[in-house]
C-alpha cells in the first residue's frame, strides 16, 4: 500500500517542457485514471512514477519516500505495459516467479507466493502452459501476474488493454476492476478509452498539453457539460 504525491513535477526533452508543472495526490488503495488527447504527456508522467524517465524539477514521493533519485526496482511499485512481454520458453509458473527468482528469494516463498497470485488470477489451471499456448487475456493475466507477484505499493498501467480485441477489453476491465478489490492496492492507469476510465476509476484525471486540466470522480469528470 502507498500513496503517490506529485509537487510541480516538470518534464522535459532537451528545450521542449512536455509536463508543466503538475501537482497530484493519490491516496493508498486509490485507482486513478489518467485520460487525455495523444501527445497530452499522460505515458510521460506515468513513466517518470515508475522511475523510467527522469524528471526535470518538482517532487515524486511513493510512500511518503522521495523517489526522485531511485532506479524503478527501489520505488515499490510494478508497472504492467500493453506488450506484456512474457518469456516465450517459459511456462506460466516460471513466467509468475522469474522476479523472485532473480530477486533470491527462497524457493518455498516463491511457490506460495505464485500460487497465490495464480489464484487471484485464475490462472491454476494454466500453470504448465507456455506463452504460445495462451490467448491474448490470458497473457494479459499472467502479465498482470508478475506484476502482482511482486507484492508493489502501487501498480502503474499503461494503456494495458490496447492490444486486445473490443470483446477481451470489456472482459479485462471486469477483470482488473475485480482485482483492485481483491488486493486493496494503490492503482495509476493510462488510457485514451473514457469507457475504460468511466469503469475502473476512483478519481479521473484529465490531462491537456502537459497541465492537470480537471480531476474528479467519473461522474463530476464525465456527467458535466
Ligand atoms: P501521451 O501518453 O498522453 O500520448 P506522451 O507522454 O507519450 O503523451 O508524450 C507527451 C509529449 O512528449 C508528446 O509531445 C511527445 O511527442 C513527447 N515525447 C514523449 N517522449 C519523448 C521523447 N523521448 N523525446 C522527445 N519527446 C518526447
Ligand atoms: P505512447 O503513445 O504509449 O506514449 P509512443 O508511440 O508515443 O507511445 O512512444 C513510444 C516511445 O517513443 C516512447 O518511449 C516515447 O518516450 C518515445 N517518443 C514519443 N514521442 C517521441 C518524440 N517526439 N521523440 C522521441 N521519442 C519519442
């Protein structure tokens, strides 16, 4: 569990100032949805929570700790993208607890660990399986898998759906809407679709040319001419 705090971050590219200042407060176990025209700069500011582009001034916290200088691994957080490049030779299982494999974590931790991250995914059933023997929200499971695996503060989405047919979309966002019950997390989600925003957010945060334009709950945000 961790809130996320934004104080005037800026970004950057060379002379261009893509991000202007922004301000947010995400609560713990919050989900909020960053929505706005292509270009707007939501990939960016996900990007720069997750620790994958650097900031140009202003504060990230994650948990009340200041992040602005930690690689992604120290921020307490997993982000799951719309290519969810799993290992193509590895099964489901291996797939879930290569993380903490690499992370050395005890063999019988990862087992528990896996099972119930499978568990909570519906993945069981699954778990001998490759990636080639999955449908496409299947491996959007397991994607989501590894991400829980790793027990974060806060989950960072971006664009998650994009790749998947209209019929797998819809399922999906049940799908991630049933989990942030189940595992009471901390959730910043990027997407272009209001539908999608409508659905799973708490808050909505509509992004315009690098600035916060408006934040609300999907009724305050969508409902109003
Ligand atoms: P969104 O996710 O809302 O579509 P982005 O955050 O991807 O928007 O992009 C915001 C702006 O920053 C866009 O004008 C984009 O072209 C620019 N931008 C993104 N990444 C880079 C980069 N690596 N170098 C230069 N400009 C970039
Ligand atoms: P998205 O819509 O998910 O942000 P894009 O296709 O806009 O994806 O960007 C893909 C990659 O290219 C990202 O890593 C982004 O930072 C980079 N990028 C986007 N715009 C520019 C740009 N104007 N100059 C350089 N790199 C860019």
């Amino acid at each position: 569990m961790a809130s996320i705090n934004l104080n005037t971050v800026v970004k950057r590219y060379g002379k261009t100032e893509v991000v202007h200042g922004i301000n947010l407060d995400i609560a713990h176990n919050e989900f909020v949805v960053l929505v706005g025209p292509s270009g707007c700069g939501k990939s960016t500011t996900l990007r720069m929570i997750a620790g994958l582009e650097d900031i140009s001034g202003g504060e990230i916290r994650i948990g009340d700790v200041l992040v602005n200088d930690l690689p992604p691994r120290k921020r307490n957080i997993s982000m799951v993208f719309q290519n969810y490049a799993l290992y193509p030779h590895m099964s489901v299982r291996e797939n879930l607890g290569f993380g903490l494999k690499i992370a050395k974590r005890p063999p019988d931790e990862i087992v528990r660990r896996v099972d119930e991250a499978a568990d909570i995914l519906g993945l069981t059933e699954l778990m001998e399986r490759t990636p080639a023997e999955l449908s496409g929200g299947q491996r959007q499971r397991v994607a989501m898998g590894r991400a829980i695996v790793r027990q974060p503060g806060a989950f960072l989405f971006d664009e998650p759906l994009s790749n998947l047919d209209a019929k797998l979309r819809v399922q999906m966002r049940t799908e991630i809407k049933k989990l942030h019950q189940k595992v009471k997390t901390t959730v910043v989600y990027v997407t272009h679709d209001q539908v999608e925003a409508m659905t799973l957010a708490d808050r909505i945060v509509v992004m315009k040319d690098g600035h916060i334009e408006q934040v609300g709950t999907p009724m305050e945000v969508f409902n109003h001419p």
